[in-house]
C-alpha cells in the first residue's frame, strides 16, 4: 500500500520527512537507514544534520547504507554516490565511521561485491527506514526499466535517459535490487519537480510492470509518497 502526502513547495514536505525520520530514531535509536543519492534528499540532509547539531537526534547507534553507485569508480572518486553522501550527511553526523556502507565502484569482481553487501544487510538486520528518489524514467536506485522484482544488488546498464545527465559518467552502476529494496520495512519516496510527475502518476497508477520500476513499490506493505511536483 502507497500512502501519498502532496505539497505544494517542498520546504513542508522536507521537514515533514525530517520529523518522520526523528521519530524512526527516538523509537528505534540502532535504525538501518538506506539512504539515497541524487540532488532530491539533499535537503533532507541538511534538516537532519541541523538536527543532529541541536542535539534533537543521534545517530551513534545507527547504521547507513547507500542504495547504488557508479561502476567502474573508484570510492574517492568526486562524482561518486559515496563521496556526495559522506559530503552532504554523513561526515556532519555522529555516525560511526565503521557503521556506514556503500557499494565500491572500484571493485574488481562485481558480482562478489553485490553478494558481499546483501550478505552485510543480512547480517544488520535488514533495513528499517529507505530513502528513495526517483528517476524521470522511473527508475528507482539503478533499477532501471526492465528490472524484475525479485533482482538483488547487481551490476546493471544505465538506460540512455539516465546516462544523458551525466554523460561523463560510467554507464554502468551497481544497485540494491528491486527485491532488496522491497525488503525494507519502510520506505519514503520524494519526488521534487514537474520533471517527476509523468514517473509517478505511472507509478501509482499503471498496472506493476518492469517496465516502470517504482510501480513495484504498489507490492510493499509501507510506502509513503512526499510528493511536489509542481
Ligand atoms: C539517480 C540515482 C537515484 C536517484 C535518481 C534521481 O540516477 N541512481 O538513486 O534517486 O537518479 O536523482 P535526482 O534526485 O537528482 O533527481
């Protein structure tokens, strides 16, 4: 079931989101959190790290991991997901080095990196809260259209329109899998921009098809929607 909240300017729905995520972490403080890249949490971001600064939240006993990553990149690489999401959060916060995970970009064998990180959400409980964006093609991490739903963390080929924003990029990545994804407990998605709209009201209301990735999330049982597509 996808529960959707519509706003008209995203400075609402982002502290709205923020409050949603305090509240995981008061009753939950050792949450797994999956965490998104891409400019739209960004200001998600910035209300936790605040947040964090006014000593409203913790995050000494959570854990993060980073839902996808260019391939081949190295770690440290400007442009990757792991430097954008240490930059814009994570080095803000309380969380332990040691407790934050993303997928490496450098990796020589993909396929034993992908299975390396589903074994480490195994092994942390699985996800408590996911963070998603999405992709005006509808993709969700890289899970890009013909992803089936029972797809885990892999290497995939970016679609053409993802590779067109970032032509200087690898157009390959490494991702959660639609199966992984689904197994969060909870999840929110933010889409910001009437570049999003046409994704999302496919989403919500075309039948679930590979063909658009987020519709898979009308198979989860707690979804949330913060919609400003304006
Ligand atoms: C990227 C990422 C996604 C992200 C999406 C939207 O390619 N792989 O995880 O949600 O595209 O990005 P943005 O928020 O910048 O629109």
């Amino acid at each position: 079931m996808i529960q959707i909240y519509f706003y008209d300017f995203p400075n609402k729905l982002y502290d709205d989101v923020a409050l949603k995520i305090k509240s995981k972490l008061k009753a939950k403080p050792d949450s797994v959190l999956g965490l998104a890249a891409g400019s739209t949490p960004i200001p998600l971001y910035q209300r936790l790290i605040q947040m964090y600064k006014n000593k409203e939240i913790s995050f000494k006993d959570v854990h993060t991991f980073n839902l996808d990553e260019y391939y081949p990149l190295a770690k440290s690489d400007p442009h990757s997901f792991n430097v954008l999401i240490q930059n814009e959060f994570l080095k803000h916060i309380n969380i332990k080095e040691k407790n934050r995970f993303s997928l490496d970009g450098s990796a020589k064998d993909p396929e034993h990196e992908c299975e390396r990180y589903e074994k480490l959400l195994k092994k942390y409980g699985g996800i408590d809260l996911q963070i998603l964006g999405i992709g005006t093609n509808g993709h969700i991490a890289f899970n890009e259209p013909g992803s089936t739903v029972d797809s885990k963390t892999r290497l995939v080929n970016l679609a053409k329109e993802t590779t067109n924003h970032n032509p200087k990029l690898p157009k390959q990545g490494l991702t959660m899998g639609i199966a992984t994804i689904l197994k969060a407990r909870e999840i929110l998605l933010i889409a910001v921009g009437k570049n999003k709209e046409a994704a999302v009201q496919n989403a919500l209301n075309q039948e679930v098809s590979a063909n658009n990735p987020t519709s898979y999330l009308q198979l989860h049982s707690k979804t949330e929607f913060y919609l400003s597509l304006k």
